[in-house]
C-alpha cells in the first residue's frame, strides 16, 4: 500500500521558492487551504451521525417548509452545501435567498468563523416564525458562550440553535419567551431529544416587555392628557389578550405628523405605524383599516377584531307644514289627472245624450243640453257639494247620473278619510341617501387633515370621484367644527354594535352632533384590526386571542361598553342612529298651519272671484247700449223651463 504525504509537506516541496515576509505569509495562507482540503478529504466527514442528530434536533420532522442555505465563501461550507445537495432526507433548500422572499421557515447558516458567521446574520431577516441551525468551524465553547451572553441581539427574534463542528458534546439553543441562550448537553445520546416546534399560539411570556403605540382615535382608543390612562375598544382587547399571554405593557408616543402615518413610496413614516415600521413598537392599534394598501409594506396585519360599516351623519330633515299644496297630497299627481279626464268625459257624454233626447217627446234633460251646465253638475256632485234633482223625466240620462253619484261618493269618501292624516302628520325634506345623492344634492365633506378617500371608494366610480372632490381641508379642529354648523355638511364614521362613532380625533360637541343623523345602509365595508412589527413573536399568539375573544362575544361586550360610556359624556351620540322622521309625536289638533293650504285656495279663488266681477263690469261700461234689446228674451227663455229643476 502506498504511503500518503501530509498535503503540508507536499505543499513545501511545491512552492521552494517561497522567501520573505510576504512569501511567507503566502506560503501561511497556502498552508491552511491545503489543511482545509486534507481534513475534508473522503467521504470520512459525510458519515458523521452527529452532524445529523445536531439537524434533527433543531428541525423536527414534518415542521419546516422549506430551508434557505446561506455560508461564507470558506471551502468548509462549500463542502458543507455539497453535502446537504445531495441529502434527500430535508426539504427543498432555497440558494442565494437572503430576502427570504420564499418565506422559509427554517435556515441553514454555515460559517467557518465568528466573524463570518456575525457577518452573514446580520443580512438575514430574523422573525419569530424562523428557527436557525447555526454551524461554526473554527471556534470553541468558550468564545461562543462569550458571544452568546453578550450579543443575544444579533438573533433578534428568532429561534436559534448553534453548534460548533468538530465538538459535538455542547449545543447552544435560544427559544422562546425566554431570550436567553441555554446549553445542549450530550443531545446525541438521547434519540427522543427534539425541539418542538410551537404553533398552538397559547404562550406564557413570563412577563416579556411588550411596546405598543396608539392615539386618540375615537371609540377605539382614548387617552388622557398625560398618557397614562388609556379607555375604548382596543385597548381593552389588547389589555385582555397581554394579560392572557403574561406581557408587560410599555407605550410608545406616536411619532409627529398624522395620528395613523403616511404610506410613501411602500415606507411608513410618522404616527403610530411609523413606530412599528421603524421597530420602536411591537404593535399598534387606532382603530386601522384592514385594507390592501397596508400589504407587503413592511408591516403585519392581524386577523379581524371586528367588522366596521363606514357611514357618514347628514343634517336632520327639517319638517315642512303647511304647504298650500298639501290638501291635493291624499291623491297622486297621475290619479288628479285620471280624475279630470274622467270628469270631462261623463259630462261630454251626458250632453251628447240630452242633445239626442230631444227626438224623445216625453222626456226632455234640457239642462244638460249646455256643456257648461253639464260640467258644473258632474262637478258638483263629484264634490258632494250638489245633488241631481228628482223632478222631471231625465230619460236614459238618469243612468249616466246616477253612476256619477256613487263613483262622486267613494272618491270624496277616500278623499276627505285621507286628507286629515296628510294634513297632520309631519313632512320632512329630502334626506339623502348614497353618495348620487350627496353629490347630486351638493353636500360637502369636511376635514382638518387630508383623508385616505382612495382607500375607500372606488374612484373609477364618477359619482365616488366627484364626491372625492368635495372634500374641504381646514386649518384646524375648532375651524372644522364651525364649518359643521353649516347646511348641507357630512361627518364620516362607523356604524358599530349598535352605534355611531365618528372618526374625528376630538369628540364632536352634543349641540353640533345633535343636529345630525346616519343615512340608510353602508357606503362601504371594512374589517378592523391591529397592525403588528413584522417578525415580532406576539403576533401568532395575539392572533389566536383576538379570534378567540371575538367568538366568544367579548369584542362585542367591549364596543358596547365604550359606546355607553361614550354616550354618558356626548348624549347626542346616541342619538345619530335614530332619524328624525321616525321619532315618535304626539297627537295634537290642528292649527291654522296645517290647514294653511285650504285658506290659501279660498284666498285664491276670490281673488279670481273679484278679478272676473271686475272684468265684468268694465266691459258692460265699455260695452254701447242696445235699446232693441229689451230682455224679453232672457224672460221667455226662463219661462220655458225651470232651471232649478233640474239644477241644485
């Protein structure tokens, strides 16, 4: 058998010529890569079970999805990555993949160094939903317990166990809640040693700080003037939920600018998301949309706490009495013109038949052979205010008559049944209710900040754009509540478990909120929920908990309790829901407004009355004298027939 030489001597025998200070450190470097490829030389290092029982321990089976390998440029990971190739006992490895754009859960960190190893953590996104299977060459347990005890930031929120190879006897794990490094000892030697991994999200955080940011937002967060007490339907979930998972509570001011922040160029700044895009706070609640614009922003979003029908307060219709076209309103515009029609007919028919009587010799309806005379009579029976006289022969005329009376009978019947109920019971404006109508009607939208609209409305919608445009941006919250005192102004808010909250950052006052009320249905739907920093370990826990406290009814045990309180300290609160038009009055009798109408049509028509004798009496002055005309005619024409027979 042939005798193998050290890579090291064969490598002195390569390069003789090496002289100096800088060859040799050269002939060094050269030296340790030669060392490098002789220790991993044969597949001796591929059949180290302790490099697998390390991996089984920190990924049990069936737990991760995918792993993302990343290494320094040492031959040692190099050969390592080879290794793991052409294992086929793990999941896919993504390469290259420092983003973690695949969302893997678990990684693969290979170094040759601490130095290297600091280097490549500090690139990777470190979430408490990752677990990290750490494997250092050339270091001992001493340096990495150094480093451990005192850089345990370096892991952020990750799950981490580290391992030096070549000394299997010792592992390094940090878990969770407990961000402290705990050591592995002897793992090899007990096969039922796994690290579970939990999902159940029913955690004890031992008292583990937890930072939130919130702002004066309504119902759902109120604070006190020195930031120390805090009320409404948020806090009181987080309150409940920190109290089940054993948190200790720290708040964070919102930065300057909007309460909520703004959103450039997919970066939050200022405001309460700010804080927890920045880090500074774990988690942020203000009543916040759940809505598209905050996906893949560098922010998480939890499940629903509760559903919010966004709805806007409009001015209370003002009651109409008295119009003078009130006493026509017992009958449509459509059915006083059937009515007329039916008028004109009967009375054409009816002098149509009195003009062929006259080849009947025993009867002969005279009266009604003038057209005039023939509409008066229908027109007076329709109104109950004549009756057909019982003298006389009317012929086949008494049948079109005596229709005429009981149809006369029935409608002034229907007529007068109705008119009281009209007359009394309250009129009110026009109350819009969509946004068509709100345009249509010219209502304006006021606010002292400028408003996400296009989060809200579709804006390829004309009428949701142009209602976009109404917007009016005041200086100021006091110049914003002067301007509600105006007509035709809108306050946007939320319908929720049985109230209105408005989205204002300062409570409306009761005698400006008094004079509004909610329109008809939502102009749109949206879910409410809290906004957590990306990677943060309370956000499956806190998950779970808001799913758990809404299906039990509590959410809803909460928001009812802020909006009476919220009732307590703005009455008029309370009222918004309630319209104006189906509050409840009590009867009264009625007065001189109601029936307004029925003098004004007196008024009118001897008004008319005056006009046409006047008329008269001008034309009989202008009119030249006929001293032929001796009136005979007039007396033998009355003389003829009777006209109160036939008239009353």
């Amino acid at each position: 058998m042939q005798k193998r030489f050290p890579s090291a001597v064969l490598l002195i025998l390569l390069v003789p010529s090496c002289t100096g200070t800088s060859g040799v450190l050269k002939l060094v470097e050269l030296m340790s890569w030669v060392m490098d490829l002789d220790e991993l030389d044969g597949d001796t290092w591929k059949e180290d079970p302790k490099l697998g029982e390390s991996i089984r321990l920190t990924f049990p089976p069936h737990t991760v999805n995918c792993f993302m390998f990343t290494r320094d440029s040492s031959l040692f990971s190099e050969r390592m990555f080879i290794l793991f190739q052409e294992s086929n006992v793990i999941p896919p490895i993504a390469i290259e993949d420092e983003k973690n754009q695949l969302g893997c859960r678990g990684f693969f960190i290979i170094a040759d160094t601490l130095a290297s190893f600091r280097t490549i953590l500090s690139r990777l996104p470190r979430w408490s939903t990752h677990r990290m299977y750490c494997l250092i060459r050339r270091t001992d347990r001493d340096e990495v317990s150094r480093m451990l005890q005192d850089e345990v930031h370096m892991f952020a929120d990750a799950e981490a166990a580290l391992f030096i190879y070549g000394d299997w006897s010792t592992g390094f794990r940090l878990g969770q809640p407990i961000r402290k490094f705990e050591r592995i000892e002897n793992f090899t030697e007990d096969a039922n040693n796994t690290w579970e991994i939990n999902l159940d999200g029913y955690r004890n955080f031992l008292g583990r700080e937890v930072r939130f940011s919130t702002a004066n937002c309504s119902i759902f967060a109120i604070l006190d003037s020195d930031g120390t007490k805090f009320q409404g339907i948020d806090w009181m979930v987080f309150l409940e939920m920190s109290k089940r998972m054993n948190l200790t509570l720290k708040y964070v001011k919102p930065l300057p600018g909007a309460r909520i922040g703004y959103l450039i160029n997919g970066t939050w700044t200022g405001g309460i998301i700010g804080n927890v895009f920045s880090g500074a706070a774990d988690i942020a609640f203000c009543g916040n949309w759940i809505e598209s614009s905050k996906v893949n922003t560098g922010i998480q979003i939890s499940v629903p706490v509760q559903r919010m029908c966004i709805n806007y307060l409009v001015p209370r219709p003002k009651r109409t009495i008295g119009n003078w076209y009130a006493i026509f309103s017992p009958f449509s515009g459509s059915l006083w013109a059937l009515l007329g029609v039916t008028l004109l007919f009967v009375s054409c028919v009816l002098n149509l038949m009195s003009l062929k009587m006259k080849i009947l010799l025993d009867c002969r309806a005279k009266f009604y052979e003038s057209k005039s005379n023939a509409l008066l009579a229908m027109f007076g029976i329709l109104v109950q205010g004549s009756w057909p006289s019982s003298k006389g022969n009317h012929g086949p005329t008494r049948h079109i008559v005596t229709g005429w009376v009981v149809f006369g009978l029935l409608m002034s019947t229907s007529f007068s049944s109705t008119l009281v109920s009209h007359l009394a019971k309250p009129k009110f404006d026009k109350k819009p209710e969509g946004i068509k109508d709100l345009v249509d009607m010219g209502y304006i939208w006021t606010e002292n900040t400028p408003f996400p609209v296009e989060r809200l409305l579709n804006m390829e919608d004309s009428y949701n754009k142009k209602w976009a445009d109404r917007i009016k941006i005041v200086a100021s919250e006091e110049e914003k509540i002067e301007d509600l005192k105006k007509e035709k102004r809108v306050i946007i808010g939320t319908d929720l478990w049985g109230g209105f909250a408005t989205f204002s950052k300062r409570a409306i006052p009761s005698d400006v909120l008094s004079g509004y009320e909610t329109m008809a249905g939502c102009v749109a739907e949206l879910y409410e929920g809290f906004l957590y920093r990306s990677g943060s370990p309370f956000n499956l826990d806190m998950d779970f908990y808001i799913k758990q406290l809404r299906e039990s009814g509590l959410v809803g045990k909460y928001a009812k309790k802020t909006i009476n309180w919220n009732v307590s300290k703005n009455p008029s609160s309370g009222t918004v829901k309630i319209s104006v038009t189906t509050m409840p009055y009590s009867e009264e009798p009625l007065t001189m407004a109601h029936l307004r109408g029925i003098f004004e049509a007196l008024l009118l028509g001897h008004a008319a009355s005056l006009v046409l004798f006047i008329c008269e009496i001008v034309h009989h002055k202008l009119k030249p004298p006929n001293p032929g005309n001796s009136g005979n005619e007039v007396i033998e024409s009355l003389s003829e027939s009777n006209l109160f027979e036939y008239a009353s």
